[in-house]
C-alpha cells in the first residue's frame, strides 16, 4: 500500500470514530430519557399508592411498580452495554490508527 492509500484509511477509521462518538452520546441521552420517566412513574405510583382504596389495590400496585423498575433497569443495563461495545470499537479504531501510522513511517524510511 502508498502512503496516500494508507492517509485515506486513516481517515475513514477517524469517520468511523466520529460516528461511534455520535451513538454513545445518543445512548447517553437515552438514558437520561429512563431515569426521567422512571422519576415521573415514582410520583405516579405514589399517587395511586396514595388513593388504593384496599390492601389488594395497593399490592397490585406495588407489584406493578416493581415490574416497572425491572423494565427500567433492564432498558439502562442495555443501554450502557451498547455504550460498552462503541467504546470497545472506537479502542479498536484508534489502534488500526496506531498501525496505519505505523506502516507509513515504515514505508517512508525505505
């Protein structure tokens, strides 16, 4: 490979990057979107908790509020999962750089 050959490669992995930038920062955003609508939920919840008018109402309540916070939870854990694997891939990237670099210096000591 040229040295021109190998600068276009890096630059498509730097795109490459960039995008995986872009998806963790919408993840994150994602995520704050759960955790806001897991506080609504909780006034929610407390609201009907609230104004059960039996024992059983309330356990169902409960029970569904904790279905809820699994829900969540499990839609967060993904989430940071998905985070995980774009960190992993831009850690990659930035050592398919490092070689490309590495061959060109190679390539111009010849």
């Amino acid at each position: 490979m040229s040295v021109d050959s190998y600068k276009r490669k890096i630059e498509n992995i730097k795109r490459d990057i960039e995008r995986e930038k872009k998806k963790v920062a919408k993840l994150r955003i994602k995520i704050s979107d759960i955790r806001e609508k897991k506080s609504r939920k909780s006034d929610y919840y407390r609201n009907r908790i609230k104004s059960a008018s039996s024992s059983q109402n309330k356990k169902s309540i409960k029970e569904q509020k904790s279905r809820d916070w699994d829900s969540f939870s499990r839609k967060i854990e993904d989430f940071k999962n998905d985070i995980d694997r774009c960190k992993s891939s831009i850690a990659k990237d930035r050592n398919r750089i490092k070689n490309c670099r590495e061959s060109i210096s190679r390539l111009r000591k010849r």
